[in-house]
C-alpha cells in the first residue's frame, strides 16, 4: 500500500510543515534527509540571510571602480605600464584595480583622476572605494573608529613596563 505508514512515521509534507512551525523566523532552515531541520549559514537574524552581493570577492563598488578606471584609461589612450608610470605603480597594479582584486588607495584614485582628467568622476567614488577595504560586517565601526578623538583600552592582563625585565 503506498500511502501507508508505520505508526509514529510522518509523511514529506508533516515533516516539511513541522520544520516551518519550528524553524525560527529570520533564520535560513532546511528540512534535512532524516525530516529534521539543518541549520544553514546564513541565521544569523538579517531578513536577507544568506550571502550578500557586497561580501562578494570582487563584486560592488570596487568591481564597479574598476571597470571604470579601465574605460577612462583606455579612452585616455596609455597602456597599463605607461598609466601606471604616470600614477607610481606598476601595470600589474594598474590590472588589479581594474579587474577588482585590490582596492585602490585614495592617492592614486586623486592622481588617476588628473592623469586620466576624468572630470572628477574617480574622485567622486574615493569614499565609497575606501569603505571597501573593511568587510562588511566592520564597516559602521570603522566609520566610527575614523571620527574618535582618542581609544581607551581596558585590558586586564597588559602590565605597564612588562617588556622590560630586570636581570639579576
């Protein structure tokens, strides 16, 4: 008989509707092989849990940056070496923030600018650019960190003058 069950069984969709009464709201879930609920990556409470496009290697701003500084080079008319030459970095530098894989520094996003006279377009992009180089998760208190006017630590096992040992 197909749609018998031993006693205590239940069927795909009992399971599946269990899972979804047990399953926490904002968490990623799924049901597993055995009917149970698998936790995946991802439950860490954010409505849009699961991977974000911006916690990506080399995608968003940076990618984006980089297209751009490719097409205002290539328009401008100099090979990576000699656009690198004109900025103080190598071609293969020049290639990496082209391609995404490196971020590049506010001083040769301003000279990119002027060598490239993209009109303020680069510039513009600097302080998106530069909120980049941390990860996401950091990025609120980076801002923060960059606007204090002093840090207190308090650190419990740091004695002062430890790194001087008096010999005997």
């Amino acid at each position: 008989m197909a749609g018998a069950r031993a006693p205590g069984q239940r069927g795909v969709e009992a399971a599946g509707a269990a899972a979804a009464q047990v399953q926490p709201p904002l968490a990623a879930a799924r049901v597993g092989e055995g009917g149970g609920v698998e936790q995946g990556e991802g439950g860490s409470g954010r409505e849009d849990a699961g991977p974000r496009p911006e916690d990506e290697p080399g995608s968003g701003v940076v990618t984006a940056f980089g297209r751009q500084l490719k097409l205002l080079r290539v328009r401008a008319g100099p090979e990576r070496p000699e656009f690198g030459k004109l900025t103080g970095y190598a071609g293969q530098s020049i290639a990496s923030f082209e391609q995404g894989r490196r971020i590049p520094p506010p001083k040769f996003i301003d000279r990119a600018d002027e060598v490239l006279d993209a009109g303020g377009v680069l510039k513009a992009q600097k302080e998106e650019v530069g909120r980049a180089r941390y990860p996401a998760f950091f990025r609120d208190a980076a801002q923060l960190e960059a606007g204090a006017v002093g840090l207190c630590v308090y650190a419990t096992h740091a004695v002062r003058g430890a790194a001087r040992c008096a010999r005997a």
